[in-house]
C-alpha cells in the first residue's frame, strides 16, 4: 500500500473532466425546476460541494496525492430522465487530477440526492466517469477515443 | 439553505445500505484478483476507505447532519463485469444514515478506480443507488418494495 | 488547557443566535444584488458555508467539544451599507452551541468577502456577535436583556 | 460556482495581513491578563488557533485555493477596550493568500471568545479587515493607501 | 474491515488514559524551560495539540467510532531524560475513548518534537501506552494491576 | 507562536524515515499473523492509515507547514515481540517531511492497537524516532551517523 512517488515526473499543467447523471423522477425534477425543494436551492449546493469535495479528494481516496489545485468547476445541467453533471479541475502539478473530478461530480450528485431524498429515495447515480484527461507524461485520454494520444 | 431542525425526531436504531456497481475490463478484474496491482491491495483498500468517508460524510454533502454512528460495513464483491460494493451503516440517532451509506459506497469505488486508473481509465461507476432503510419516523423503505412500508 | 468536562450536565435542547455584518461599498452591494460576480451566486454561497462551517467548528475553536447538532440555518440579508448575517444553531446536548453560531456567521462573511475581493478590498466585517442563547444550566441570555434570566 | 482558474497566474512571493479587534469587558481583559481563565492560557490558544485555521481555509471558504502556506504568524496584543489580533501570512504560488489571513486573525478571535465567553457573552468581533496584500497581479494593496499601487 | 456495531451497547460514562514520554537532550530540556525555543510556547502548543487531536481520533483512526467527547485534559510534565504527557478522555457514549486518549498523548508529543527538532532530530517518543480506562461492559482496566476487574 | 518562514528557502527533493515499534503479548502476534481479529486486516489496515495520515500531519502538528508530498510508503514488520513499522515520505518543497514521516509510523502503530485492543490492551508503543533525513539546507541526518552531514 503506497502513494506512488511522482517527485520525478515534471510540474505541468493538466486537466480532467468527469461526469456523473442522477436518475429521478420527473416529479422530482420538476420540484428542483421550480424551486420547490425545501432544503434549498439544489442546483447552487450541488455545485458548491463539488468544489468543496475537490479539495477534499486527498481525505476519501487514501493514495491521491495531495496537491493544489488551480481550478474547478462545476456545472449541473438538466437532461432527459434527471440531472447532469459535469465536473472541471486544472492543475499545474507532478500529477493528475482524475480523482478530483470525479470526486466532484459524486459530491454533487451526492448532495442532489440529499436534498431531495425525503421526495425521490429510488434516486439513482448512474455512469460517473472519466471523461478526458490532458497533461503528463501519459497524455491525452478522451472517453470517446478510448486511448492515449501522447 | 438550512440544514433541517431534527431535535423533535425521537433517538431511535436507524440502518440504511447501499450498493455501487463499479464496471472494468476484464483484465483489470484479474488483476485484482490476483494481486498484481502495484499500489497494493485493492480491495482491502476500497473498504476501509468506504467505512473511513462514512465518516466523513457531513464534510461532503453539505446539509447532512454530524451525528454519531454506530456501526459500518463495506463489503466488496468480484461479480460480472467488475465489482459490487455494498455499504451497511448503522446508528441510534436523530436522522438517518441513507447519506452515509452512499457516500461509503462511492468512495470505496473511487478508491478502486484509483488504483488500477493507469490500466484501465474507462472505467464506469453505475448505479449507486439506496437498497434500504429502516428505522426512524418515515419508515422501512426497500428499493425491491420501492415504497414506504412504516 | 482543557476541554472541560460537560459528563456531568443534561442533554437539553439548546439554541444559539449569532448575527454579523459585512460592510462594503454601494457598487458592491449592487453587482451581488444584480448577480454580476464572477464566481457564482455570492448569497447562495455564503449561505450554504455558513452551514458547513457550523459542522466543523471543534476544528477551528481547540476547547470547543465535538457534538451533534440538530439544525443549523444561516440567512443573509441587504441591509444598509452591506449585508447582514444571522446564524441559528440547534442541538440537544450538553453543551451550548454559541460558538457554532458565531462561527457559521463569521464563514459566510468571509464566503461573501472572498467572491468580492477583487472589486472591494476594503469590505469589514463588523459586529460579529452572539444575540441570543437558551437553554442549559446557565440558562437564557440576550443581547437586548444583557444578563441571564435562567 | 467556480474556483476560478490561476493556472496561467506567475508563482510569485505573497504577503497578507489581516487584524480583528474584539471588545470585552475591562473584568474579562484582567482576567486574562492575570492568567484567571479557567480554561487556560488564552493569548497561546488564540495564537495556536489563528496558525492552524489559516491551514484551513480552503475547507472554510468555499472557493477559496487549496495551497501550500510558507509562513503564518498571529499576534495578540492588548488594547483600550480588548484585544487586537494581528495575522501575517505568506506564500510564494498562484494566487493570494488574503483569505487565510482573514480566516486566521477571525478563528484566534473567535478562541477567545469561546475561552472567556461564560464571564462575558456580550464581546463583540468587531473591525475584522484586511490591512495588506502584496504580490501577484494586482500589486500591493494597503487599507491607509486604499487602493493598489502595482 | 467493518466499524463493528455498537448499537446495542449502552451510553455509559466512560474514562480512558494514555501516557507517553518524549526522551531529549538536557539541552533541549533546558531550552524549554527557560522559553528559547524559537517556535514558540512548547508546553502550551502540545496541550492543545492534544486536545485538538483527541477531537480528530476518528479521522487518524480508521475504525474508531466518530462520537461526541464531554472532556479532554492533557498535561505535559517535565521529567528526568524529557518530558512526560498524560492525557485524559471522558465520553458518555456507547463506546470507549483508548484511542482518543492515546490519540492525544501522541500528538502533544509529536508536537514538541516538531517545535524542537531542529536542535534535536535524535529524540525519541517512548512508552505511548493505556494507563486506565473504566466505564463500558469490560468494565475498569488499569495498567498496574494489567487486567479488566468489572 | 508562529509558523516559520520557509518561503526563501529552495525547493529542493527531500526525504524523511521514521520507524516505531508496537509491542505486544506473543498471542496477539499470532493472531494477527493467522489472520485472527475479527475487524479485519490488521496490517493492510496500519498501512493505509499511516498514508492517510502523513497527509493529515498539518491538521495534527500545529505549526507544520502544509505541502504537497510526492510519496508515501508505509511498511509494517514482524518482529520480535511486535510489530516494527517504518514510514518513508518524499516532498519537493520548501521544507522537510520529518513530521509527516513520524506522524504516518504513529498513527500504523495506534492503528494496531486499535483493531487488536480488546485482546491486548497492554500494548506500548515504543521508540517512535526518525531514522533519517536528506535534502534541503541541514543537509542529511541519520539516526546511526547522529549528525548532519550537509
């Protein structure tokens, strides 16, 4: 059990992007649209805590890396069947920051769940996932290419 | 924005599990299997990261109440395709533990996506979702009976 | 230095009020009214960490004793030369949760100063201070009353 | 709700400074003067509470830079009608560092309080500002000069 | 790997203590004695290192159940060879506080090394050890007599 | 009490080891080793827990600067009559991992305890002592040699 030394690989700028969608009810999403949830504004928190649990990744993956991060973004768009999410993290480090979008996109999606689970208990969290990587010595990863492209 | 007064609720045994589908390459699931993972063992890994962000979770999902909890499990399991995880989390509280159960479950797939990213980046983490609670002024719910049975 | 022993007192219900002030200049107030700053929506923000600050207030006060809070609600409202703040914090402990509330309200100023700090560097936070307690054995205290009237 | 992007941003040495004044009573001031509070050395507590929260803010301010800090140094010095708290804190990376000190000057006041808060609930946190920052982009900035002098 | 239940058990008033030893040259001895250390107030630092550690425990220690603690002491003693801490847990909980006290003995300890190190990177942490716990279903254990007396 | 300035100094690749030693009845030895206690993975477990940590050492160690570390490894070792553990951490900062490095051997070793105390609750941890240092202007330290060796 390690955190894998990267003191050898070189500071340069990288970025990942991850995705997540939560599965609801369309009664559920209507609520959300309309501002009907009484814990809040769902779509606002949702985003806040994915930029909050980015900068948290190094406490719930035990082998990330901690490193600072130069940005995140968040974003939460309403799509077919629920809500999805999209999340941003840049970089200018010895290492990636896959885990930190992903982290980011489960945390929003995680606190959506939350708000409006006294509603929507069936919520599901379906296909969270990498979406594309850029920088370091193993390149350029996109979900569509499906392949390294150094 | 608030998180909701829960001091009238009673102080009673509450349970919530849920369960994480993690898909990978069939490669991927042998490696794990036998042991070959340079970061170390995976799957040991992934549970004490799960029972670690139950912990956690009020530091996650922002309007989740800190409360004591009694009790959590995470187990990780081979099954077609990639590997399932289910969360147990127990307390004698005021609120229940859905929110911890959940994010146990996410983290312990993250952790697993972690450590085998640099063979296998495509990855998916499918349907997080809820598969029971019980205890608690709202009942028993089971996504099998997918309704309240108080 | 202690955190001194609570063993002994009643769980009780316990409320806290906290109230702040954030002055900031007229063109300041107007860009967070019309939703022009950059990062995001300012209130929602602010209003969303002051909850979160609230859980973790035994973080950043040493003596303060880690518990279990019921409901925590923090409002943000224009007010003549800036933004007030007001914090409520509940429990059944067998503590007070004044610094909770202090701390919620201080957070969502300092959220408040960090998205408008490249256009007003000058904002003060004033009068960060704690405006009513009940509960426990030193029983009600208010600002207006000045004393405890248990 | 973004953590804007510094990534294009020089790492250059940053300097701020922020104060808070908190007003008490002229029987609380003798009383940790002369080293009477029950819960120990407040001035220590308060210095040691200001470093370790400065470590934090990126945990307390929502989209505030996770970074690494190359010194803090908090000050407490008596007052006419309180205590003056004083935080300096530098860094040598992409963006500021106005909001530890502000985070680190509130928490030592915030300390305080709680310490001295059951022989005097009604002090109040009054005047906390920044006072410098100097590095980055946007120059120096000082309260007195009132605005940046790049 | 699992958190096991405590569910069943009952809230009872439960001690733990944990001592610990930090061997140092007479000189580095003398240097805290005498307040030269240029970091600052060693004893004070450590004791509320330990307190703020106790409060930690769960997030050090990956099976330790998160609860609320009613009151942490630690103290740190001059000894002959170094420095003697002792610190001392209360909870009215489902579960003991072994780990909280010995949490805190070890960070007070560590504390110091770190204030004092670069005068003395030879100094040894010795002896981190249970002294007496009492409260809970295995009842009092205490170092000296080395076995549970219910 | 400060947190020093290190923002002059170089970052240059630095490397700490710390060892500590559990000891242990010979019963709990061969409980661990048949793989006996009921919590789980007693090792995989130290090992993890001491990653985790070593990130966590600026929550823990008030005046430690908080830095990205490069690498972690944490190693736990039969030995006679207990348990050796040895960290190793690397960093390309401003400042030395000494603190990390003790910190992730601690919190192995509490770790151990924890999962084996209800068999076992004698157990010492001894000799918790940096074996070694290298990089940055002291130059390197070993626990044999005894002294820096720039």
């Amino acid at each position: 059990m390690q955190m894998v030394d990267v003191g050898a690989k070189e500071r340069t700028a990288r970025v990942a992007v991850a995705s997540a969608f939560l599965r609801m009810l369309p009664a559920t999403q209507r609520a959300i649209r309309e501002g009907r949830i009484e814990k809040g504004d769902v779509l606002a928190a949702a985003r806040l805590a994915g930029v909050m649990a980015a900068k948290r990744t190094p406490d719930i993956v035990p082998l990330c890396h901690p490193i600072a991060l130069s940005g995140v973004q968040v974003e939460v768009m309403p799509a077919r069947g629920g809500l999805r999410i999209r999340a941003t993290v840049k970089t200018v480090e010895r290492t990636g920051v896959e885990m930190e979008a992903l982290t980011a996109a489960t945390a929003a999606a995680l606190t959506i769940y939350d708000m409006c689970k006294s509603r929507d208990r069936g919520m599901v969290l379906e296909a969270v996932q990498l979406e594309l990587k850029s920088g370091g010595r193993s390149g350029t990863w996109s979900r569509k290419a499906g392949s390294a492209r150094g």
